[in-house]
C-alpha cells in the first residue's frame, strides 16, 4: 500500500504493515517507526525533545528489504540531538539508502546495527545472505561469491561453501547518488556493517579500433587506459573517483583527431559523447606517403617515458610526413596515449607546432652511421609552443638537419630548431664583435 502527501506532527508513530511512504513528512515525533516500506522522497526533521540523546534515533527499520531515497533524515530536535539518524532493528540484513540528506550531528554516528554477531562455517552459508570474512581456513571463498579469499572481504553467499573457513553475518547498506555514508559512519551490537558503495558504470560508442583514456582531471589520475575493436566502451567505477570530480574519457584512433569528452562525475551511470572526426592534416600525409598503418615505419621508435621518437633509417632520410603519421599512430598504444596526448597540434599539414610545454617531445636520431635528413623540410614548418628545441641532443654521432624554407644548415629565426654538423662549426668560427673591434685598433697606426 501506498501513502503520499501525509504530514505527521508530534506524533508516536509506527508502520507495522510495511506500507510504502512518499512525500511525507514527519515533525516533532518520536522516532519514526517503519517497517521495511519504501521511503520516497520524504522529511523527518526535528524529533520529540524525549528521542534520546546517544541511543535514540529519528527513525528506524525492523525489517530487510527498504528502498529510502531522495529522503533528508534530520537528527537536530528542538534542544540537542538524538543519537542516531537511522537505527536498523535485528532483523534487517539488507537497506538501500539513495540520495539520503543526513542533516545535524548525531550524539553517536549515523546508523546504529541492533544485529547481533553470528559467525558461520563454511558449508553453512546461505545464498542470498550478506558476509565477512573472518577466517581463510581451507576454503575457497571466491567460488561462492567473494572477490578475495581475505579475511575482511565482504560478499554476498552464490554458495553454501565448504573447508574449515568462516564469515561474519553482515547487514548489508547499500548507498549510491547523494547518499554520504562510510563504515566508519555505523555503530553495530556485533553484526558487522557493510557500506557497499556505489559502482556505475562509465559508457560510450566509439570507432572501432579506438583507444580509450579515462582521466579524472579533478585529481590529475588515470583511471583506465583500454583500446577497444569494437564500438562500445564501458568502465565500472570502483574507486577513484568522487560525486562531482571532473571526468574525461580521451579517444585516440589512427588516422584521427583526438578526441575528449568530458562529464561531472555524479556516482551514477554515465555515457560521455564522444565526438571522433579524420585528421585532415594525417589523412593527407598518409595519403601523399602511401601509408595505412604506422606500424610498417620502422625508421621511428617511441621510447617512453622520456617521450622521445628516436629516429634510426637506413639511409639517413624520411620525412616530416612521416614523422607525424607515426605520433599518430603510437597514440592508441598504452603509453602514447598516457604519455604523448596533446603533444601536437596541426594548424595545417604545411604548419605543425609541437606543444613542449604540455609533452616533453624531441626526435633522436640514434643511427651511428647517418645524419637524418627530412626530405620534405622546406614543405613543413614544425615550431614549439614553448620556444625550445624539438630535436634532442644527439645520443649517437648521426645528428638531424632541419631547416623550414631556407637553405640547408641555415637557421630558421622564426621556428625552434638546432643546427648541427657543418653549420655548426661555421657558425661557431664567426668573428664575435670584440674580436673584430680588436683587429681594427691593431690595424690603426699612430
């Protein structure tokens, strides 16, 4: 049965029927008695000044099984507290609190467990009945519905068991949206307290052949890092993340733009729209290089993570094309996307800056035979954001020429590059201005 619209004042009150309870509110009472009916959307606020102080509480359950949401549960009376927002009677094993409001300081905790403890042998557990463990012994707890065989592990029996083990009988508290309720929250007469936090699952349709990144830009931590054949992703959120950290599910698939897409993190299931579009400066170098698939350019290798790509060809050319289809293309491995997103940015496919301040990423050339030349580096012009150079001190004697638009060895006065072999050494031999000023006061005669 259901009951709407009621308002209760100063009254005793208990549901011994079980009736479900929605937009109710209860003021000035003693404490509010249900029995294991759904509790929707309700008030209970300001308890009879007789609710005591440590061991009252503004309302209670005597039966397993209620649904209380969307509910704000105040434990302030008119003069003090009572003890407890919530107390859970000896009979209740289960309860599900979603978007409950706890409101004022109880005199003890939150929810007080009038269940006893009763400790169980493997062989003895109940399916469907919530546990802790207490002793490994011999038996496997995983077969039966735990996540570890670990003494403190909580589950739900699949199982009747077997072995020397034991577990705890438990009441099981599960929270999720709003609700704010820890273990260390509940006070117990012996059964344990289990707070079974929310687990949500993260979705999202992507291209096929996608990498996914999560990232919880609130706490700057990786929270997962999958490539996916298919078209969908998903992500059940077990730690990491709290109501209303920023989350961003990046997308890296060769030959395409990378992609985020970003949600407030509520502690409930979540779809992030993404958005994945071609690289039309990649797609043109791919095309002009006859490329497919980054893999077959053996002449670049991604080292991480000092986010170098160390060059090593056979003939001590390639080009900027090249070089560029290959990020591309290490962004849908593990480390490339955790270590090289946001490291490129195509203005154009004629003008690419490297973003150094965000990733730290130089061309090494390691070949100790050859000099890398890029064929293609009067086409391309490839500045940093930052200003400092994107080729890496030479680890090998092969060094890298690099001029945009100029002459080789020349310098670029406009772009972020170095100049090595040759140039350098004509560079290094020209006169400095006091070296000149010298030479003509020695040719003065007086």
């Amino acid at each position: 049965m259901l009951t709407t619209g009621l308002s209760v004042i100063g009254r005793t009150f208990s549901d011994l029927a079980g009736y479900d309870w929605t937009s109710t509110s209860w003021t000035e009472c003693d404490t509010v008695a249900f029995k294991n009916g759904d509790v929707t959307t309700c008030t209970i606020s300001s308890p009879n000044t007789a609710v005591h102080a440590t061991t009252g509480a503004a309302c209670s359950f005597s039966a397993a099984g209620a649904i209380v949401s969307g509910t704000t549960i105040n434990c302030n009376k008119a003069s003090g507290v009572t003890g407890y927002h919530i107390e859970l009677g000896t009979a209740v094993i289960a309860i599900t609190l979603t978007d409950v409001t706890f409101t004022g300081t109880p005199g003890t905790d939150k929810v007080h467990v009038l269940k006893t403890l009763t400790t169980v042998t493997a062989g003895s557990f109940v399916v469907g009945v919530h546990y802790r463990i207490n002793t490994v012994g011999s038996t496997d707890f995983t077969l039966i519905g735990a996540s570890a065989n670990t003494i403190g592990v909580n589950f739900t029996a699949t199982g009747v068991g077997s072995g020397t083990g034991t577990a705890d009988q438990a009441v099981k508290i599960t929270i999720s949206g709003t609700t704010s309720l820890a273990e260390a929250d509940c006070t117990t007469a012996g059964a344990p307290a289990w707070v079974a936090a929310p687990q949500p699952t993260l979705s999202a349709t992507v291209l096929a052949n996608t990498r996914c990144l999560l990232w919880n830009r609130t706490t700057s931590a990786e929270l997962d890092n999958a490539f996916v054949s298919g078209t969908s992703y998903s992500k059940i959120i077990t730690s990491g993340a709290s109501s209303n950290d920023v989350l961003d599910l990046y997308t890296f698939k060769e030959g395409y733009l990378e992609s985020r897409a970003t949600i407030s993190y509520a502690g409930a299931n979540a779809t992030f729209a993404v958005d994945q579009a071609p690289d039309p400066a990649i797609q043109y170098y791919r095309t002009e290089e006859s490329i497919t698939d980054y893999t077959t350019l053996t002449e670049f290798n991604f080292y991480s993570p000092d986010i170098y790509i160390q060059a090593d060809d056979a003939d001590g050319e390639s080009t900027l094309k090249k070089l560029f289809i290959f990020y591309n293309g290490v962004l849908t491995t593990a480390d490339g996307a955790t270590y090289m997103r946001g490291g490129v940015t195509f203005n154009s496919a004629f003008d690419v800056v490297i973003n150094r301040s965000v990733r730290a990423i130089a061309v090494d050339n390691v070949s100790v035979t050859y000099g890398l030349h890029f064929t293609d580096e009067t086409n391309i012009r490839v500045t940093t954001d930052d200003g400092t150079s994107w080729i890496a001190p030479p680890s090998a004697p092969g060094s890298i020429r690099y001029a945009f638009g100029v002459s080789p060895g020349q310098i670029e006065t406009t772009g972020s590059s170095v100049v090595t072999g040759t140039a350098a050494s004509i560079i290094a031999a020209i006169p400095s201005a006091n070296d000149i000023a010298q030479e003509v006061v020695t040719g003065i005669t007086f």
